[in-house]
C-alpha cells in the first residue's frame, strides 16, 4: 500500500519536478555553455588557448579532453591534492557546477595534433605505448589509454596532446612528485627509461 504524499510534499514536488525538467532543457543547456564560455576566454585562455589548443607544451591542451577527467584534476587542484600554485588561485572560486560546465565545453572543441618531429622516436613510442617492454616490467599504455589513446571518462585522453606535456608529467609520476592519479602511474612511469618517456611522448602528440 502507497503511503500518500505530505501537504508539504504535495506543495513542492511540482516546484522539484519543474526545476528537473529546467535543468534538461536547451535553454539551460544554452546558459550553462555560455557560462563556461566565458569563464573559459576570461581565465583559461591565457594559457590554454582560445580552443583549447593550448599557447606552450608547458600547459596541457584541454580540446576533446573528458569532461569527466577535466573536473577530476579541477578539483584535485581546488583540494591541493594536485599540486600547483597558478592552478590552485584559479579554480579556487569555481562552483562544481562551473566545472562540469568547462568540462562539457573543452570536451566539445576539435582535438589538435602536433606534426612528427623524430620519425624514428615515434616509432620506438608507438611499440612502446602498444606492447610495453617486457625486459623491464613497462606495461603497454594501450591496456589503459586505449589503442587510440583517446582514454575513457576517468582516464585521459593523451592523443594530440603536446609531447613536452607529456613528458614532463612522466617525470613527476617518475619522481613522485604528482600526487594524483598516482596508483597506477607511480609504479609503470618508475620503471620508464627518459628515453621511453621521450618515445611515447613523441608518439603520442602526432596521434
């Protein structure tokens, strides 16, 4: 037997139900993009670019990323379990709805891809990145990352992105110095040559 409503429930649950189908709607949809927007050309372009392109290999292209994986890291750097000055002053007035709303935003934008510097590099990350090196214990990236290294909703695509990028965040799993997303990355990056780094950064900016 169904208990009935509350008066006060049955006061509210119209109000609830309106705001649900408000959130859905194209006009919201429209609002939040527009938020993100905004904040997007206001704070991030400066060092990501005005589609996320990214202006230096020292900052990460956001274009195509995972809007799951980019509130994941805004986040960890508002918590400061990320660590980075510039990061952390710049997501410190983000709402988590600002996030999911950037996330949403970057994730639209066309992925760029970078031209192949070292052929032969390349190659030497390319079987890096799909078969690993038994001799050492590296892993294959792929068995993670994906085949086309374009990641899943918790994990980052890294096709197209800035091979100094890349290698710069294989040496701080390498050193211990990136304290998030760690579990994994700790142990295969540990076991990583620079020049392996270097091969599958390579490989993987001309993706």
């Amino acid at each position: 037997m169904n208990a009935c409503p509350t008066p006060f429930l049955r006061r509210v649950l119209p109000v609830l139900c309106a705001l649900a189908a408000l959130s859905t709607s194209p006009a919201w949809a429209q609002a939040d993009e527009a938020r993100a927007r905004k904040i997007a050309n206001g704070v991030c372009a400066m060092c990501h670019g005005d589609q996320g392109e990214s202006t230096s290999d020292i900052f990460p292209r956001l274009a195509g990323q995972h809007t799951e994986y980019i509130v994941k890291q805004l986040k960890a750097f508002k918590s400061g379990e990320r660590k980075s000055t510039a990061m952390a002053e710049m997501v410190a007035k983000l709402t988590d709805d600002e996030m999911l709303a950037l996330g949403r935003y970057y994730e639209k934008l066309p992925a760029p891809r970078e031209n192949v510097k070292d052929t032969g590099l390349a190659a030497v990350g390319a079987y890096l990145y799909q078969n690993g090196n038994k001799f050492s214990g590296v892993p294959a990236c792929a068995s993670c990352h994906g085949p086309d290294a374009h990641g899943a909703t918790n994990l980052p695509r890294l096709a197209g992105q800035f091979s100094g990028y890349l290698f710069t965040q294989l040496k701080q799993f390498n050193k211990r110095q990136r304290t998030n997303d760690n579990v994994v990355m700790h142990t295969v990056a540990e076991k990583m040559t620079e020049l392996e780094m270097a091969a599958v950064a390579e490989y993987l900016s001309t993706k």
